[in-house]
C-alpha cells in the first residue's frame, strides 16, 4: 500500500493495525502515551496526533488506505502536543531527580524532546496516596491515566485488579475499595510496571538490604536466575554477549559476594524432580493435567482464582526457592557455617519472586530478591565498567547447568527441560508442536515405554483462562505469566516491549548453545546432589516440595447479614467466596437466615457472610463458632448448632 | 443492620447474572439499600464473576450511585452565601439538637441522613433545607426541630400501623 507521508512516497503494510503501527514499521515512530501493541486501543491521551488529508487524526485509531496523504510535522501538530504535554506536566508530580523512572521515563523524553521550559497551566496536585503494600508500588500523584496498566493486567493477565475510578479531575487508577495491593488478587507480575510509562508504577528498592548485610559481616552469597543475563546488556550497550553471567559473577565478587551460584542449576535441580514427579502421575493418571510451579505469579493465579485445582500443581518448588533451600540446609552443613550467618540474594527478572521469598512456608531461606534492574543501580552505582570485567566461573558444587535449565529463561523452557530428562531416562520416540495462536503451543509427545502425553506451553495468564475451558486435553501444561517467559519478567530493564523480549529470548538460545551438557541427568554435581543428600526419600521431599492454600480475593471482613449484640450467642458464619458460592452456599444461606428467623432462636443465633475462608476444596465451608465445616450442609450446620437450636 | 441479600439475590436472578445489566442490577440494589454496601458489591462480583475494581469503577463513576449510607430522609442543608448571612448554623444546630446528626453522617437506624451543599436556588427563602425534595425556608432553629419532630411522629404511627 502507497501513502504519502509529508510529501514523501512511502509504502506501507496494508495489514497494519492501525497508521501508527504502520509507520512505526517503516522507521518512523509517532509520539504516544497510552498505545501498546498488546491490548486493545484507548485513544485517549492525542498525543499520536497526525493529519490525514487535511484533518487531525489520533494515528493510533486511523486505519491506514490507500493513497492517504499524512503530515506528520506540522506547526499546528506540534502546538497541539506541547499543549497536551503541558497539560499532562501541570497535574503531575515532577520529582524527576529522585524517580524510579529517571532516565527511562516516557514522559520525561517527550518533554524534554518537545523543549518544554514553561508550564502555562495552574499546577493541579494529585492525590498523593503511595501504595507500598507490595513489591508493586504504585504512586497516583505521577499517573497521567492512560490506561495502559488497567489494559495490561486485564487484557494480558486476565486479572483485572486495578481499574479507572471516579470521575472528571478525580479520576484514578485504583484497586476496589482502595484496597492495598498487597492484600487483593494481584500476583505481583509486574506487568504492569514494565509497560506504565511513568513513574507512577515501581518496583520496590530493597537494595540498601544488600547494603545492610555487606556491612554486618555476613557471608554473602548471591544467584543468579537464566533471564537477568540476557537483559543487563541493553542498559550497558554491550552486544551479544555471551558470557554476561560470568562478568556478573566477577562483579559480585567485587562487591564483597563470597559465593555466587547460577540458578539454572536449580533449574536442572527442578525440571529433574519435577520430571519423576510428572511420570510417576502419569503411569497413575492422577493430578493430571500437571501444572508447572516455577512462576510465582502463575501459583498465586491458581491459588486465587482456581484453587480446586490446587493439587495439579507440581508440588516441587521454584528454581529460586530449590536452590535457596539447598544452600541453606545443605551447603550450610558441608561449610560449617550456621545458616543464620549465610545471607543469600537471588538476582531476578522477576517482582513476584519478591513475595515469593516471604511467602510463610519459604521463610529464612532466601533472605532477598534483586531485580535485574536493581542489579544495574548496583552496577551503576560501584561505577565498574562490566565490560573490562574478566569473567569468572560460578562457584562449584552450584555453578554448572545443562542447556536446557538455562532455558527455564524463557517461555517451554520448563517443558523442554523435563521432556530432556525424559529423553534420557525413558526415551522420546516422537514428538509434535504446534502453535495454535500467539503465546500458546501444544505438544504431542511419545515415550518409548509406549506412553503418549499432550503438553500446553502458555505465556500470558489471561490465555490461562481460555486453557481451563479444555483442560481436560492436556497431561501437562507449562505456564509462565509473562510473555515470552521470565525474560519479559517486571523485574526487567526498560523498555521491556515485545521486540525487545524476543531479542533476549534470542540471547539465551546463543547463551544455551555455548553449554556443552544437555539435559540435567548429565549435571555431574546434580547427580552428586542426589546421591549424598537426597536419596532418601521423605528428606528430598521435606527440602525440595512446597505446599500450596486457596487465597482469598476479598479483603478479611465479616458480613452481617442477621446480627445480634452481646456475647451470649452462636454465631456461624457462611462463605460467600467464588467457590463456595458456586457450591451453593447461597441456598444454603437462605435456609438458615428462614429457620432462624421462623425458630425461637433469634436473639441467640447471629448470621454472617464472608468472602473465603481458604479452605475452597471443601467447599461450601461454614465456621459455627469458630469451628470449621467443610462441605457443609444445612443439616450439618443444625446439629453443630446443638439440640436447643 | 439485617442485611440479608435477598433483595441482591432476587435481582441479580432477574437479570440473569448478565454482564450488561450491571448498571440496572446496581440501580436497583441500590433502591434497596439506599446505598451501595462495600460487601454487596463484591456479593455481586462474585455471584457475576466480574472483579471488583470494575464494578468499583462502575460505581464510582456515576453520581447516582453512592458508596455512604443514605437515611430514608435525606437531608440538604443550604450553605450558599445567601443561606450562610441568614443562619445556615442556626439550622445545623437544630438538627444536630434533634437527631444528634452533623453534616456527612447518617443516623443508626439509617432514618436520617445530612449532607450540607452550595446554593440551592431558593435565596429568596433563606435559610434553607431540603427533605427529599421537599423544600423548608425561613428557617430558624426552633422550626428545624418542629420539622423533623413531625417526620418522627409520622414514621412512629407507620411503624405502629
Ligand atoms: S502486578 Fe500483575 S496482577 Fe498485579 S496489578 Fe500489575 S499486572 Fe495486574
Ligand atoms: S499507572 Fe502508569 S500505566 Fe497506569 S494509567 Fe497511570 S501512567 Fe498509565
Ligand atoms: S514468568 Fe518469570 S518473571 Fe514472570 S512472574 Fe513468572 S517467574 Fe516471574
Ligand atoms: S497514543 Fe493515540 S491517543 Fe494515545
Ligand atoms: S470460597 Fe474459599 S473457602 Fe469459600
Ligand atoms: S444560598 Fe441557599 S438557596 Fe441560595
């Protein structure tokens, strides 16, 4: 398709979504604050602005034609977007100098780009509520509500827990009720962050924890995760590098780590135990289809929203916390150093690796996550130059992987990995892919002890849901919540885009292809691992499997529905959560609001709701005076009420 | 407060659970309460399976829905500069004296609410307040009390009836 674009000839895709993807393609990039490629088209913020013959379009919701005539630099264009910048800047709270944001701010770049010097408008303050509940840290007084967020985590990750709310100069992104983001259904993805392009979203700062430890005298000992290697040079304009990790390791050593292990031998270490676990199901075919556990984000996804589906999880715990565990537990003991004394960092691409580490079952064991982008403050910080840094060997026994736990980095790593270990141990005699729409693929495999499997490798939670409608044709599925996997993690440097997602994809396949062991049964230390410490049986499981729990999604509030005062009273109390209101929970309400108020008993018998009682396989659950019934019934919840009543 | 959502119930049933009769199933829900509940609304996201920022952002949104408890009498009381010259204190205190209300607040039994807003368009009349839509001018404190006296009066011969 022709066009013309100020005068100048220009072909273009005639499938382009839209002129601005369009134009984009062909080089040239058109200044817009509230279009992503990946979810759905707002048009709000006009600063895409752009005339088509002879009209003032918003470029980002003009579908391109034939023979169109485009000006894109226009006096009047850009008095239009200096206005709408000036009006943007003059509600926004401009504390560039101590953002997290400074320096890869979009806002900050346009107006610096347009030259804006002077604000013509009445400075309007924002609410200056900062959330700090969570890894996620949301600052209202700097949103400019384009929406991108609401659109991320609704469209991509199908979670939806922060929306617009109120109206005219009011308006804000919020959850519901205000509610902290730490205590609502938000799995910490940091989607979010990696796409607002302000600083109104952020990850929490933990670095002057590191800080804290070098100074007490602790051992120090550090991880490294597969992503955070294939990312760090875009901030550093290094090229193609393929030893990036051992440049880390050298640069931790310098700042006073005294070991630094790679987290794809926890990789190996879980898609070898995870493998076993998933054979062994599918010679029983129980707990079936498995569900990958290495995304924290995914786990607090099922544990909200699908919780009767708790027990497909893998049982085996993330890279992360496998590795932590051993070095704690394990290692501590080969060193003779008390584990209390080990303070162990794990560098991630990740923000829900944060709450991973402080989930209760995980405490003591990782004492705290970093970012990649907290790793590069680190690294700009120290003022060390990473590429006159000679390279260094992770530390042994932790320091070596195979090819395919490096791959745990980006989306199928985890499948492929466990399918190596399969190759090896029972034998793959075929194998199928397909790729049945963006961020979704099946496999149809065949082992030589003449077992079949189906497999799903998903990115994107919001492609998660579609999945559960026709689980029922699957034996495995890989998730991972970000897209393109943990590479695209919201730990990552900015921009953290499509494009620049399947660049560091590309990374780790190179990376990969430089190791020279396969699949993990290779891993010499890994075998080593299994043979000293965990043979037996229930001390592999004791160090290595998690447990998981139904998560409300409501905040803790008790509903009164028919109170009564005092304290001489039974009180039973029904859940009104998704899955026992599925159940039924509601009828079962009913009947016991009737029977109280028809009975002699009002006065001495109070009924309350509430949203969950994380107990949600059991359900529909009732609590009668603090005692918990599960699959409760009417007939239940009357007799443990006693004869009188 | 009984509250036991049956009224949501019965509604949510005759609307089918559909996703585009939020606005009416919160419309109507509301006429109930005269508000609408915090744990109403997440009963209704949970019975539609829609989350709760959305329905939050609904509501929110419009100005016919309200988050505060509304009393059956909802009371307006001017304070336009017209009303405030002539004794819009006067007629706070003669409320705040007979109901024990300040502006913002609802009686328990969800009978009286109290909202102080800008010039009601009837200076002509100042002191001003309005009762459901019921104008009172001339206002002083001794009538405000009359006033609500006789709402009371007729709400208890209600209640006896
Ligand atoms: S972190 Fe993920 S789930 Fe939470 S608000 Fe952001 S996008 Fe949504
Ligand atoms: S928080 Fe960021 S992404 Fe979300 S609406 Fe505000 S500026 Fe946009
Ligand atoms: S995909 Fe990776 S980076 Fe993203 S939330 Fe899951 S574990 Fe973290
Ligand atoms: S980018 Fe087109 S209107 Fe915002
Ligand atoms: S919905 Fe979770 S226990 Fe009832
Ligand atoms: S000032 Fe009260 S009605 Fe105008």
């Amino acid at each position: 398709m022709k066009i013309t674009v100020d005068g100048r000839e220009l072909s273009i895709n005639p499938n382009a979504r839209n002129l601005l993807e369009a134009l984009r393609e062909v080089g040239i990039e058109i200044p817009n604050l509230c279009y992503l490629s990946e979810v759905s088209v707002y048009g709000a913020c006009r600063m895409c602005l752009v005339e088509v013959d002879g009209q003032i379009v918003t470029s980002c919701t003009t579908k391109p034609y034939e023979g169109m005539k485009v000006k894109i630099n226009t006096p009047e264009i850009h008095r239009m977007r200096k206005t709408i910048l000036e009006l943007i800047l003059a509600s926004h709270n401009r504390d560039c100098t101590t953002c997290d944001k400074n320096g890869s701010c979009k806002l900050q770049k346009y107006a610096e780009d347009f030259g804006i010097r002077e604000i013509r408008f009445q400075p309007m303050k924002k609410e200056n509520g900062v959330d700090k509940s969570s890894p996620i840290v949301r600052d209202s007084s700097k949103c400019i509500l384009c929406g991108d967020c609401v659109r991320v985590c609704e469209e991509v990750q199908g979670v939806g827990v922060i929306d617009f709310a109120k109206r005219g100069h009011e308006t804000k992104v919020t959850t519901a009720f205000d509610t902290p983001l730490g205590e609502t259904e938000c799995v910490f993805c940091g989607q979010c962050v990696a796409y607002c392009p302000t600083g109104a979203l952020s990850v929490r700062d933990d670095l002057d924890k590191l800080m804290e430890a070098l100074e007490e005298g602790k051992m120090v000992v550090g991880m490294i995760a597969p992503a955070v290697r294939t990312a760090i040079q875009e901030v550093f304009g290094i090229r193609d590098e393929v030893a990036m990790a051992e440049r880390l390791v050298a640069f931790l050593k310098m700042m006073g780590f005294s070991k630094v292990f790679d987290v794809s031998f926890g990789a190996d270490l879980v898609a070898y135990e995870e493998a076993h676990e998933f054979h062994e199901r599918l010679k029983k075919r129980e707990r079936l289809p498995q569900f990958t556990s290495c995304c924290p984000a995914w786990v607090k996804f099922v544990e909200h929203n699908y919780p009767h589906l708790l027990p497909n999880l893998s049982t085996v715990k993330s890279p992360q916390q496998a590795l932590g565990t051993v070095i704690k537990k394990v290692y501590s003991k080969k060193i003779g150093v008390s584990e209390d004394q080990i303070f162990l960092v794990s560098f991630m691409p990740c923000t829900a690796k944060k709450f991973e580490a402080q989930r209760e079952e995980h405490r003591g064991i990782v004492d705290l996550v970093l970012t990649t982008r907290e790793l590069v403050q680190l690294v700009k910080m120290s003022r060390v130059d990473l590429n006159t840094v000679v390279p260094q060997p992770f530390d042994r026994p932790y320091g070596i992987s195979s090819q395919a736990g490096l791959g745990f980095g980006r989306s199928g790593g985890v499948f492929a990995c466990v399918l190596e270990v399969l190759r090896e141990e029972v034998g793959v005699v075929e194998e199928e892919y397909s790729t049945p729409m963006d961020g979704v693929r099946y496999a149809n495999i065949s082992l030589r002890d003449g077992t079949k499997f189906r497999g799903a490798i998903v990115y994107g939670l919001g492609k998660v849901r579609e999945l559960m409608r026709h689980l029922e044709d699957f034996d495995i599925v890989e998730v991972m919540a970000c897209n393109f996997g943990c590479v695209g993690g919201g730990g990552q440097p900015y921009p953290n885009d499509t494009k620049t997602r399947q660049f560091r994809a590309q990374i780790l396949r190179s990376t990969m292809g430089i190791k020279t062991l396969v699949s993990p049964n290779e891993n010499y230390y890994l075998v080593k691992l299994y043979e000293e410490d965990l043979r037996d049986e229930e001390a592999r499981h004791h160090l290595i499997h998690t447990n998981y729990k139904p998560r409300r999604r409501y905040p803790e509030k008790d509903v009164e529905l028919l109170p009564v005062p005092g304290d001489s009273k039974k009180t039973v109390k029904v859940c009104l959560g998704t899955s026992c209101y599925t159940k039924g929970s509601y009828t079962l309400l009913k009947k016991l609001i009737d029977h109280v108020k028809e009975s002699d008993v009002e006065g001495r018998v109070e009924v309350l709701g509430t949203f969950c009682l994380e107990n949600c396989g059991k359900s529909p659950n009732v609590l009668v005076d603090g005692k918990l019934l599960s699959e409760a019934t009417f007939e239940k919840v009357l007799k443990e009420l006693g004869e009188d009543v | 407060m009984e509250r036991t959502l049956e009224k949501v119930e019965e509604v949510l049933k005759r609307y089918g659970y559909k996703r585009e009769n939020l606005i009416k199933i919160l419309l109507e829900i509301q006429e109930h309460y005269r508000y609408l509940p915090e744990e109403v609304i997440n009963y209704v996201g949970v019975a539609m399976g829609i989350p709760p920022s959305k329905i939050y952002g609904v509501v929110t949104f419009y100005a016919q829905f309200s988050l505060k408890p509304k009393g059956k009498y909802t009371i307006m009381v001017c304070d336009g500069t017209a009303c405030h010259m002539a004794g819009s204190q006067e007629v706070l205190k003669g409320i705040e004296e007979e109901i024990g209300l300040k502006p913002g607040e609802v009686t328990k039994d969800l009978m009286f609410s109290l909202d102080q807003v800008g010039c009601l368009g009837a200076c002509a009349l100042a002191p001003v307040m309005v009762i459901n839509n019921e104008v009172y001018g001339n206002l002083t404190r001794e009538k405000v009390k009359e006033i609500l006296k006789g709402i009371k009066e007729k709400e208890r011969e209600m209640a006896n009836a």
